[in-house]
C-alpha cells in the first residue's frame, strides 16, 4: 500500500532510500492489538533514534501512519518516552482513534477465518475497547513527544469505515486544552473522495499524499 508514497519520496527527497522505511507487522509476536504493535516500533525507533542524553531535544524522525498504523505509532511515542528521541512530524492517514463502528462485522470476512490475532485486533478497534480509552486517555502525552500532528480523514466512503471523528485525534477536545503547552501544533484535514481502502484508498490519493509530503519538506 505504500508504493505511491514511496514513489513520491524517491522523486522529492535525494536521499529518501537511505533514510525511509516501510515498518511492517507480519512477524510481530505478540501481535493481538496494536498495543503489541507500538512496543514493538517504539523498541525498533529507539534502536536507530535513541533519546539525546541529558536533553528532551528536538524531533529526529518522522511517522507516516496509515489506518491502525496510527494507533500504533501513538503506543510508540507514549510507552517508553526515555528510551528513544522525539518525532518531529506524526503524520496520520484515517487512523481509527475512537475505533470503527464495523468492528464486529470485520470479523466475519474470510481473512479472518482462523486468525486469532487478526480477530483481537479488530476487537481492540471497537470504540469502547479498554485498549481504545487507555489510548485516548493518555494522548495528551504525545505533547512533549512529538513537534507536529497531522490527521487526514477519508470524506469519500459509501458507506463509512472509519469516521472523520474518529480519524481526528482531536475531535472532542482543543489541541490548546489537551496539549497544555507550545506543541505539538497540530491539524486535522478532510480528503475529498478518498475513501480508507479499495481504488480510492486514502494511502493512494494523490492530494492526500501532496499534502503529506507538503508537512514532510516545507511544514504546511
């Protein structure tokens, strides 16, 4: 799903292959919610980008995060903020925050037949999930773990798979009331017309992927 990003980093960024990895799960053990995911990236982060001694310093990295992927970069910022350095942006692309109203129904695809880690992660996508509200319930952490917060919303569904209340990090509260503090900045985007999956998908959508690298090079 990363292709067309990747393709736009190769051609805007000289050395984009030196410095951008694709982080993928697969062989993540345990991986029954993201929880599990974000212990995981945030040991893999602070082996290449561990903490500066004696200082909070300055961020050295970027997160772009599709989906649940969002939610696990989140886990990573928040579980050991000692162990590795802060990220500069943190880039979101219709990340479930406040879960997904299909939960339930996901479960029941084919793709999940005989996948148990596949069953509880789409449970710890339900809105009311303890894993969702201990999320949710710590986020304004992220303020001295992060410089940037970028969240994209899919606003071309069908039928909604993620809501744009849910992709915003910030929906139910001012970033200036839960941050406390100078940063992160952060904004919360509408993409017309992308959806979060299929021909469509939002990790796909060339205005969605302008506008991220646009945060990526020039922090806006």
């Amino acid at each position: 799903m990363w292709d067309d990003v990747w393709s736009w980093g190769s051609l805007s960024i000289p050395n984009w292959a030196a410095y951008a990895e694709r982080v993928t799960f697969e062989s993540v053990n345990p991986n029954a919610t993201f929880v599990d995911f974000g212990a995981h990236l945030q040991t893999h982060i602070a082996a290449r980008y561990p903490a500066p001694a004696g200082a909070a310093g300055v961020g050295e990295y970027d997160l772009l995060c599709y989906s649940m992927g969002g939610l696990d970069s989140v886990i990573a910022l928040i579980s050991a903020p000692d162990a590795m350095a802060k990220a500069f942006n943190l880039i979101t692309l219709d990340t479930p925050f406040d879960g997904v109203p299909n939960w339930k129904l996901r479960q029941q695809f084919p793709d999940m037949n005989g996948r148990p880690d596949r069953q509880s992660q789409c449970a710890a996508l339900a809105p009311d999930s303890p894993a969702l509200r201990a999320l949710r319930a710590a986020r304004g952490q992220l303020g001295s773990r992060v410089e940037r917060i970028w969240c994209y919303s899919a606003g071309g569904d069908m039928a909604v798979q993620v809501p744009v209340t849910s992709s915003n990090l910030c929906a139910d509260i001012p970033p200036a009331t839960l941050f406390q503090g100078p940063s992160p900045s952060y904004a919360s985007r509408l993409v017309p017309g992308a959806s979060h999956a299929g021909e469509s998908a939002i990790y796909s959508n060339e205005y969605a992927i302008a506008m991220a690298f646009g945060n990526l090079l020039f922090g806006q």
